[in-house]
C-alpha cells in the first residue's frame, strides 16, 4: 500500500513537472517492492 501510494505521488510529481521529486519518491517505491516481493517478481521488473 506505501509503494502504490508513493507511486501515485511520483505520478502527481511528474505532471506537475517536479521530475527530481518525481524521481525520488519513485525510487522510494521502487525499494519497497524489491524489499517485499523480490527482484524477480513482475510487478518490479
């Protein structure tokens, strides 16, 4: 639930065209769901 949320967040981010904070939050969401469904899980790669 964090990780859709910040990726909603990086969403909002990009259209307002605060790409670096976009960015950002995106990798925050990114980790989190290597952290919880692994690397190898499609929803990641």
């Amino acid at each position: 639930m964090i990780a859709a949320s910040y990726v909603h967040i990086g969403i909002v981010y990009t259209k307002l065209k605060r790409y670096q904070e976009a960015i950002d939050i995106l990798e925050k969401a990114l980790n989190i769901q290597c952290k919880v469904l692994g690397t190898d899980h499609l929803d990641v790669g």
